[in-house]
C-alpha cells in the first residue's frame, strides 16, 4: 500500500495553484520506483530549461512562413522548442510500446527520451515553462495536445495547437475534428470546448487514468490499486474510483476495505441520475457486497 504522508502530500501539490507540474507526476513515478529521488531529475528540467531559454531568446524565422493569422515570433519560438525537444535530445513518441507503465512515469521519460502524448506534452510544458514561453495543456479525447496562445499584443489572432508525441507538430482545426471522429466515433459532435486549457488536476489525472489502464491490463492489480488511490488524491468526489478500489481491493483479497469502498460507492453513486447501464452496475456491485458481507461475518 502506498504510505497516507505520500497520497496527502501528492493530493497538496496536485491540487496547488503552483504550475510546477513536475513535482507531482514525479510523485506518480514512485508507484513504479517506490525510492525514487525527484530532484536529479527536477535539475535536469531545470538545465533543459536554460538552454532552451538560451534558444528561444535568439530563435528567428529562416525563410520559414507561419500558418495564417499566426504571430511570427511565437511561431518562432515554439520551432526553436522543436528543433532542440525533437531534433538534438531526440524525445519521441513511443508507438511501439504504448502500453509500457515507463511511458506515463516522468523519470523514465527522461531516461529514455520516448513517452505518450501526456508525458511528452508534460516534458515540453515544464521546459517552455522555465524557457519563458507560455504553453498549455489541452485534455483532448483521445490524445492528450498542447496549446501556445497567440501573444495578446499580437495582430495575429491564432493560436498554434501542438502535438508533442508526434515531434511538436502543429494540429490544425480539420486535423482536431478528424482525431475527434477517430477517437470518440463518427457521432462525435465538434465542441470548441475540448481544445480548452486543461487544468492541473486534470493533468495529473489524466496521467493517473492512463496509468491505471495499463496496469489492469497487465492483472498487476496492486499497483492499479496505489494509482486509484492517487486519482482519488486528486478529485475525492470521483466515484468510480472508490468503486475500482474497491473492485481491486477485493481482487488482492483485502475484503474489509473491499466491502467500506464498495459500500460507499453505492451509498453515493445512488444520489445520481442513473441509466440503465449504470443501474445494472450497481446491482453487480451490491451482490458483491453481500457476498462480501458473508464472507466477514463468517471470520466474526
């Protein structure tokens, strides 16, 4: 089990209004590297950060035209991130490997240079952050992007929609419709909204959920479990993961906590508006918990 002074200090810098984003994804790691030292790698942010400083501060067009309505000097700015990210440290998505838990641990990112689109968007927010360059996370369906506002004394009103796992390639409005489509299915209606800044939390969670995916996928369902405890870290009012903790619970065969998650998550899931699919889950989950219920009294 993950210690309650680790969930409560993940729970304080996650949901802080400090954009350092790093801290709280390096905690994320110590499910996969429970002695994990953050500040080696808090320092080599820091270094990537100087240099890209060091770039952007003399990037210039060569030759290049920007998109339409987009401000030249971000364009400018936002190519200088690239070519150092992408082109000389060589961060890639990694397509081969999706699944790989490393993939989602910032350390490991870092170490091997390759990542998901959450991880690497995670990589180029906190090195434009410490470079001076405005960049924001974007919780799109699917495929986590990036955001560069159009700066506000600009003429140029576009902003630049940035894909970090494909090499800070710039997402053009049909590209996001389509990737819509791709993910969400052919229903999916086109919302301005799912281009909006995404905020901490949602970062970490989204970290979090991708996180959990894998490791349930794998049946290791302890480290699922240290993960779940983490989401609710974040949001305590996600209810759909007391249900999972207590699902995982039950699979480790901790049946108290089992049984106390469970029946919180009916208790509180009943409050809700509920369609049949999820009506049907909750009478899956009450048999469960009066076989759970049995199964205590009959070790009374």
């Amino acid at each position: 089990m993950m210690s309650d002074t680790l969930v409560e200090s993940f729970a304080r810098v996650a949901r802080s209004q400090d954009p350092d984003l790093a801290v709280a994804a390096l905690m994320i790691a110590r499910v996969g590297c429970p002695n994990l030292d953050a500040r080696p790698y808090l320092a080599q942010l820091d270094e990537l950060g100087r240099e890209a400083a060091r770039r952007v501060a003399g990037a210039r067009l060569a030759g290049e035209e920007p998109p339409p309505r987009v401000d030249p000097a971000a364009y400018a700015r936002v190519a200088a991130l690239n070519d150092y990210l992408f082109t000389d440290l060589r961060f890639v998505g990694n397509d081969v490997q999706f699944d790989d838990p490393r993939n989602s641990f910032l350390n490991e990112v870092l170490d091997r240079r390759t990542g998901i689109p959450i991880t690497l968007a995670l990589v180029y927010m906190e090195v434009a952050r410490r470079a001076g360059v405005e960049i924001h996370g974007v919780n799109f369906p699917g495929h986590f992007l990036l955001r560069c506002p159009a700066p506000p004394e600009s003429r140029h009103s576009q902003d630049m929609i940035i894909d970090a796992h494909h090499g800070g390639a710039l997402v053009t409005e049909s590209m996001c419709r389509e990737l819509l489509r791709r993910h969400v299915g052919e229903s999916a209606m086109w919302d301005g909204s799912v281009l909006a800044h995404a905020s901490k939390p949602q970062i970490m969670a989204r970290v979090l959920l991708n996180l959990k995916r894998v490791y349930v996928g794998m049946y290791s369902f302890p480290q699922a479990r240290q993960v779940t405890e983490l989401l609710l870290a974040v949001d305590p009012l996600a209810v759909n993961e007391l249900r999972d903790r207590g699902l995982l619970a039950y699979h480790l065969r901790d049946f108290s906590a089992a049984l106390r998650d469970l029946q919180a998550y009916l208790r509180l899931s009943s409050r809700s508006e509920l369609g049949e699919a999820e009506r049907e889950e909750q009478s899956q989950i009450w048999e469960h918990v009066k076989a759970l219920r049995r199964r205590m009294a009959s070790l009374n």
